[in-house]
C-alpha cells in the first residue's frame, strides 16, 4: 500500500481548524477497540504506524494478527521529546485491558528482543479468556498487573499534520506536570479533532484541545467530573452507547467516570432523514436505570483529514434526553 506524503498536504485549510469553523462533533468517535498494545518506538513513525517499524516482519505479523483476534490496537508510544523511557536496549511495552476486573488493567513490560513483545499478546489472551470464563481474576494466583493511569496524546505527523502541530504542544505541557503518566502515541483517529487524548484504563476519549483545555480536562477528569465539551466518548463501544454515556454525563452530571454503565441497547426504527436509531439502556453508579434514544444522521461530506483525496460523509450520532425508566 502507497504511503502517503504528508509533504503533500491537499490545498485548504487544516482539518482541525476546517472542523472548528464547521463546529463539527466529536460524540461518538473514540477508537472502537477495548483493548490496546502499546509498543514504545522513539523514532521517526511512518503514515502506517507499527507494520512500518525497524521489527522483524514475522514478529509484526503476528502481534498484528493476535491483536485483531483480541480486538485489540495496536499503538507505537513514545515520551515527549522522543526520549527513551528504559536504559540501554530496553523498550518498554504495555497491554491495557479496560474490561478487565479493576487492578487488572494495565500491565508493563520491556523488550530487548522484538519476539519479547510477544508476551503482552500473552497477558490479553489470558485476560480475555478468563472474561470469557467468568473466572474470578483474584482467585488465580497469577500476579495482577494495576491501574495507574496513562495519558496518550496523539502526535502522528504522518498521519495528521494536525495531530503533530496540535498535539506536541498538549503532550510536553502535561509531561512536565505528570511525567510519569504522559506519552506521545500514534494515530488515535479523528485528525480533525486533534489535539486528541485518550486516558487509560478509564477509555475516555478528549479531543479538541489545546494545552490550557488539556490541563483543565485532565484535572477535571481525575476528580470525577468529565468535561462533555471535549468528550469523544468511551472506547470499546458503538457509537449510539458512546453518545448515550456522554448524553448522561452532560445531562446527569457531574458523575464520576465509571459509573455510567450500558446494559443493553434496541434498534428502533429511523425517522426520514436518519441513518439509525437505537434505544441504549443504562445504569447510574446510584442505582437508577435510564434509557436514551440516539438518532444518527450523515453530515455533509467535507474534507475530514488533511490528506484526504476529497470530501468524504461522516455520519454522527444524536443522542435525546435521558430518561429515568420507572420498574413496571
């Protein structure tokens, strides 16, 4: 596959100033994946990411492969400056499993051989096959891994210009407040929202930043109180149930992160002019059960990345008021 310049910036404004002057939303574009692979790259990343790094092609094959049959993605991270985190030949890597039981989250490892990566592919399948068990994690025996919070900020030059010029300032602000949570990654999607900050394990999604609304959004995120202004969503989820959690937070807030939990959703049928329509069904950390009807409808194409070759149509997602279900 071509890979494309970023030399070759189409004619135009930016994406990320183009969709401010549009007030494009952000609802319901967090990445779709619940489970991620972090690979620290210092270097250089290319338009594709991790297929393109300096690492074996068998050993990327299957990291590629494993990970999609886990539903997983996989990212290439860095600290801001492009400065190593480990010593000498070592590289560090990182399996996030947000459905995992909390305290078994987030898991840390080095590599200084590429088969070594290998081993965080280990730790997801494990995790993943005991969600799929119903085992209790605790119970194993097998050491646990944590949930101390990362802060991803998205700074893919290749990918995006945007995610580059918009990104690195918000990732060396938040690196010289949080140091040890803070890392550059690669593309996290929706360019034209960038600066782009994914949180894990929590799974928020921010976009829209800049360094003052980052600080903002970080600190008002870790006292329980998300910022819907900038919340793209949750990941892991459709996105009719990423509009619905954040709907609820705007809508039933402040609540703290986490206690918004859909229980299930139903299709219901479009009205002229939608795309879809779901009921999404929730829970509310104080025990009250909510619903909420969340219409999509495609926007007018427009150009949605800086390479884009042409106008392209986004569909997004509309959610309604929340609703208290009374028990019948």
């Amino acid at each position: 596959m071509a890979t494309p310049d970023p030399a070759a910036t189409r004619p135009g404004p930016r994406c990320s100033d183009a969709a401010r002057e549009r007030q494009d939303p952000m609802v319901g574009t967090a990445p779709w994946q619940a489970r991620f692979l972090l690979v620290e790259q210092e270097s250089g990343w290319a338009y594709d990411g991790f297929p393109s790094t300096p690492l074996p092609d068998d050993v990327k094959a299957e990291v590629l492969e494993r990970a999609a049959a886990l539903g997983a993605r996989v990212m290439l991270i860095r600290r801001p400056g492009r400065q190593s985190s480990s010593v000498c030949y070592l590289r560090a890597w990182c399996v996030v499993d947000t459905l995992a039981p909390a305290g078994h989250r987030v898991t840390w490892g080095t590599y200084a051989y590429p088969a070594e990566l290998l081993a965080g592919l280990d730790r997801l399948d494990q995790l993943a096959r005991w969600q799929e068990e119903g085992t209790d994690v605790g119970a194993t025996g097998v050491p646990g891994g944590d949930d101390e919070p990362i802060v991803l900020v998205c700074t893919h030059a290749k990918k995006d210009v945007c995610c580059a010029v918009r990104g690195r300032p918000v990732a060396s602000a938040l690196a010289a407040s949080r140091p040890e949570q803070t890392w550059e990654c690669s593309h996290t999607g929706g360019d034209r929202f960038a600066a782009n900050m994914v949180l894990l394990p929590d799974g928020a999604t921010y976009g829209g930043l800049d360094v003052a609304a980052a600080e903002r959004v970080l600190e008002a995120h870790g006292h329980g109180t998300p910022d819907t202004a900038h919340l793209r969503g949750v990941v892991g989820r459709p996105r009719p149930v990423q509009a619905a959690v954040v709907a609820v937070h705007d809508q039933l807030g402040p609540l703290p992160w986490g206690s918004v939990v859909p229980t299930g959703t139903e299709p219901l049928e479009p009205a002229d002019g939608e795309a879809t329509a779901t009921l999404v069904r929730l829970r509310v950390g104080d025990g009250r059960e909510v619903e909420v009807e969340v219409r999509e409808h495609d926007r007018e194409p427009a150009r949605l990345t800086c390479l884009a070759a042409g106008p392209k149509v986004s569909r997004v997602p509309v959610a309604g008021t929340v609703r208290t279900v009374v028990p019948g």
